[in-house]
C-alpha cells in the first residue's frame, strides 16, 4: 500500500491534497509504464485476443474424442474471460486517469466529456461485475465450479480400472 505523502497532519489541508495529487500523478505514471511493457508484450488484449485454438487442433475433424471436446470448451471459455478481464482492466486504468485528473483539476472543474467517460466505464464494470455474480449463481446452482461442467465431455467413459 502506499503511503500518503505529507502525512495529512498539517493544517494546511490544500498543501496535503496537492502532494497526495502528486503521488496520485507518480502512482499513475508509473502504472501507465508498466501497462505499456504489458500491451506491447505477449500479453497485450489484442495479442491475447488473437490468440485462439481451433477445436480441430485437439483431434481431426469430425473424430469424438471427448476429452478433446472437454478441453476444447474449457480453452475458449478461460480464452474468453481472459480476454474480458484485460479488457476490464484496461478501462479500470482509463477510469484512474480520469479520477487522477480529476484530483488534480477539482472533481467540479473536470471536462464534461471526461466525466461521462468516467461515469460510462463505471456502468460497463459494474455491469460486467453483476453479470458474472449471476452467472456464478447460475453455475453453482447448476453444480458447476468455475464453469466447469459436472458432467463428463459427451463421448466420455470413466476407467474403472
């Protein structure tokens, strides 16, 4: 965790929010460079978004093979959060800029257009949040953790040994 710089002791509560403003700024750049070594990386959203398996890649095409099928779904439904999750993360960051921005300027001074960006990104995560509360509802009700289905991939039978 970060320390607030200027201690929030002194009287002169403007000189404190001005270093804690600064801080924010640092804190920000900081992550801003990190996020960019990761964007440009492997592990950037559209590196990871262009990365996808064919389901033929597990086994020919038109073969049952249910441990490929099993293993098929559970790629792309862990390729597909992967992929939200970046997504989330970069509007999370969009979100600090313009709070960071916003600490600096005074919340009542901040552009119009960046407060409704704000606001949008806001009400996009928070629905993203609600949907995955659900279906995480929806799973366990079902029997599945994680997503994962209970039941074996069709074509599957156990080795009793």
């Amino acid at each position: 965790m970060l320390e607030a710089e200027g201690g929030g002791g002194s009287t002169s509560g403007g000189s404190d929010l001005e270093r804690g403003v600064g801080a924010l700024q640092r804190f920000q750049s900081r992550v801003i460079s990190l996020l960019q070594e990761l964007e440009e990386g492997a592990a950037g959203k559209s590196k990871v978004a262009a990365q996808t398996v064919p389901r033929s890649s597990f086994s020919g095409s038109g073969m049952t093979f249910g441990e490929a099928e099993g293993f098929f779904h559970q790629y792309s439904r862990v390729h597909t959060e992967l992929v939200s999750l970046s997504k989330s993360l970069g509007d999370q960051i969009e979100m600090l800029r313009i709070a960071v921005r916003g600490a600096e300027v005074g919340f009542d001074n901040l552009e119009e257009n960046l407060r409704r960006r704000f606001h949008s990104i806001q009400a996009r995560i928070q629905e993203q949040q609600e949907r995955a509360a659900e279906q995480a509802k929806h799973d366990k009700a079902k029997g599945e953790p994680n997503g994962a289905p209970a039941v074996p991939a069709k074509g599957y039978k156990k080795d009793l040994g």
